[in-house]
C-alpha cells in the first residue's frame, strides 16, 4: 500500500513537473494564487519531519525541475543574461553544498527557504516565452491578483478573520506594530506595481472604464494600507514615470487628485473614521522606531567574524542571523530586512553584485536603447518603472517570488531585443 501510494505521489508530482515545465501562465498563475491565499490564511503549515511545509513550499518544490527542464530549452551562449543567471545560481549552489556540509539539511533547507524567491525568477521565470499575447497575460493576471489582494484587505477591515499584516493563525488575525494594515507590506508592493502597470495600459492601450476604477482603487490602497515603504515606492516611481513617460505622471496625478477629493468627502462625512484614519497616517508618517531598527540590524548583519573567503562568496547557508538587537535587550536570529545586506550574507560580494546587475540591466538596456523593449506589453517604460519599484522595496525587505519574478521576466523578454534571441525558446509551449 505504502509503496502504491509512493508511486501515485512520484506520478503526479512529475507530471505537475512536466505542466509546469510546458505551460508558463499555468505556472504564473500558481504563483499568484498560492501566494494570494498566503496573505489572506497565513502560512499554516504541515511538519515534514522537521521541516515546516506550506502549499507555496510544495509549489516552489515543482517550480524549481521545472525551471531546469526550461533552461535545458534555451539556445545556451555567452550571454550578459546567461552569465548574470549562471553566476548567481552557482555561487547560490556553493553557499548551499557549504551549509550541508557544515549543518544538518533541516537547517539549511528553513534558512534557504528565504532565498528561494531570487533562485526561481532566475531559473524559471527569465525563461518567459517571447510572445506578446503571452506578456499580455501576464499582466492581467498580475492586475487581478492586485485587485484580489484589495479585496483581502477590504474583508480584513469589515472584520472577517483574513488577512492582516502577518496574516491569520489559528483563525485569529494577527496585528504588528500595533497598526492594522490589512494586508502584509508585499501585498501592498504588489498593489502598487499593478497601478504602474494598468496607469500605462490606459494611457497607451485600449481599455475600459472599469481600468479607471480600478486604478483609483490602487491609489488609494497604497495610501490607507500604511506601509512607509510602498509610499516611498509610488513617490520614486512617480517621480521616475516624470523623466521616462510623462504622460503616466500626468494620468496618475489626475486619478491621484479624483481620490483625494473622493476621500476628503467621505472624512468630513464620518467623523469618527476621520479622527482614527488621519491618526494612523500621522502615526505612520511621523513614526521612525521600525527605520531606526532595521538600520540597527543592517549595521550589526556585518559580524567581526568575516574572512576574506566570506566577504567575497558569503557565509554558507544555515549559519544564522544572529545578531545583538536593542529592542529585544538580547540577541535575535533573524533576517536583516534587505536584500543585499541578505544577498551578501549568502552569497558574498560577487553574488551581490550579480543580482544587483541583473536588477538593474532592463533600466540600462531601455535608456541605451529605447526601442529594445518591444515585447514588453503595456509599453517598455512600464516595465522599467516596476523594476524601480522592486528595487525602492528592496532596501527594507527581501524579495519574495511574484515581485522579483517581474524582474526576471522584464530580462527575459529585453533579452529578445538586446541579444538576438528571439527563438531562445522554440521548444517550448506558451
């Protein structure tokens, strides 16, 4: 029986393998579904021996082969692409065989699980198929998963035990910092990089009005949710679209004006949602106790424990983050909340400054050459503007799979143009 059911379990994972590896909106859409059901019951978890495992773990567990089986489809050349991607991977792969070797897998498996987000959008997700109905697609459902995560966020304040910015434990929903913000700051980010996206399908695709509503409804999401850092991220990327494309600046002005007049009419309205609103945005304005720990955490990441060997390719996988933190009075292990003081930790200098070319490759290509970006639907400077909105997000948190997966397929897709690859995936299905 046992071994029936093992051969049943092989069956079916493969074929999901072999899906997933065929079909890249299948695996998209996995992604955002799983990771919208994440923000919205919290990441409940079954114990695999001593490893905690959620759906998006067993997902990632089928993106990771299947993403191999992609690149297996890739026309393989020494490109700027191939060795951004090759050298991160296989620094990524040393920091791991360096943790095994040094820790048990139970260790190296939850630390690494923090790191997973960057290793698949480089594996699977720079893979996108060069096709522009496909890009498409991917941009609606980016646009849906946003409106869905409005949503959560609406029934998290109506008082339904989902969402809130850890997420919901045991049924009861769960506050952090003392400020309820209905929906975690990655969901927030994801809201604000759909507004770049659907601002610019309005501005230069056909659309309907339902488009304008919704984009209203963005703006005013990353308004009321409260995270300084998505705030700072429309700020950057508004400022950006005004040297890029003004007329998504223009637009956004516009819808921005529309819902601050909207939202003055209903404060003065109710005052008792007035006085605790304005409150809360005063509070989260104003408030520096979260900044002054993360930089405190930042600056203590760097141990007096370095060598040559760890600053270069970083500390093996499993070691920790342990660190001394004031508020605690003690020392905490936990992870610095940037990305590349993180990234260094685990991968060192050269891994650091892999990533961060990468990240930054599909801004320099679109300047040097504006018209490179040809598959990018809506429009190039779209794309452009969501990577500089990943980039703001990084500095106070790590990436997460759907956001930095924009990146890597903002790559994948510039590559088309920059290299010469437009038949990179000819085995592949759509």
């Amino acid at each position: 029986m046992i071994l029936l059911l093992a051969v049943l379990a092989g069956t079916v994972y493969v074929s999901l393998v072999w899906l997933l590896a065929r079909n890249f909106m299948v695996a998209w859409i996995c992604v955002l579904v799983g990771t919208c059901l994440n923000f919205a019951f919290g990441t409940d978890a079954i114990l695999l021996g001593k490893i905690h495992i959620n759906p998006l773990d067993l997902l990632y567990f089928c993106l990771l082969p299947a993403g191999i089986i992609r690149l297996r489809f890739q026309e393989l050349k020494l490109s700027t692409l191939n060795v951004l991607v090759g050298g991160y991977l296989f620094l990524f792969g040393l920091s791991a065989v360096r943790g095994l070797a040094a820790f048990d897998i139970t260790t190296v498996g939850t630390e690494g699980r923090g790191l997973i987000g960057e290793v698949l959008a480089l594996i699977y997700f720079t893979t996108i198929p060069h096709d522009r109905k496909i890009v498409k697609k991917v941009v609606i459902a980016q646009i849906v998963f946003s409106a869905a995560l409005v949503l959560i966020a609406c029934l998290h304040y109506a008082g339904f035990p989902i969402g809130g910015t850890v997420g919901v434990t045991n049924g009861q929903q769960v506050i952090e910092g003392g400020i309820d913000r209905g929906v975690p700051a990655g969901a927030a980010a994801s809201i604000e990089l759909s507004m770049l996206f659907a601002a610019s399908w309005v501005v230069y695709r056909n659309h309907s009005r339902w488009l304008h509503w919704l984009i209203g409804v963005f703006v005013a999401a990353v308004v009321v949710l409260q995270h300084r850092t998505v705030w700072v991220m429309f700020v950057v990327t508004l400022a950006a679209a005004f040297l890029i494309d003004a007329r998504i600046t223009r637009y956004l002005w516009k819808i921005g004006g529309a819902v601050a007049i909207l939202a003055c009419i209903v404060l003065f309205s109710f005052i008792g949602l007035r006085t605790q609103l304005v409150g809360e945005l005063q509070d989260s304005a104003t408030n520096t106790n979260t900044l002054q720990w993360r930089i405190e955490g930042w600056e203590r990441s760097f141990s007096d424990d370095q060598s040559p060997l760890t600053v270069l390719i970083g500390f093996p996988i499993g070691s920790g983050y342990l660190r001394l933190d004031s508020a605690a009075s003690g020392y905490i292990d936990a992870q610095p909340h940037n990305e590349i003081v993180n990234q260094y930790l685990r991968v060192g200098v050269f891994g650091t400054i892999l990533l961060i070319l990468f990240t930054v490759r599909p801004i320099y290509i679109y300047f040097r050459e504006p018209d490179s970006g040809s598959l990018l639907y809506p429009t190039p400077a779209s794309w452009v503007l969501v990577t500089i909105g990943v980039i703001v997000f990084g500095f106070p948190y790590s990436y997460s799979l759907e956001i930095f997966a924009l990146v890597a397929m903002a790559n994948g897709l510039i590559d088309a143009a920059d290299e010469g690859a437009l038949n990179r995936s000819r085995s592949l299905q759509p």
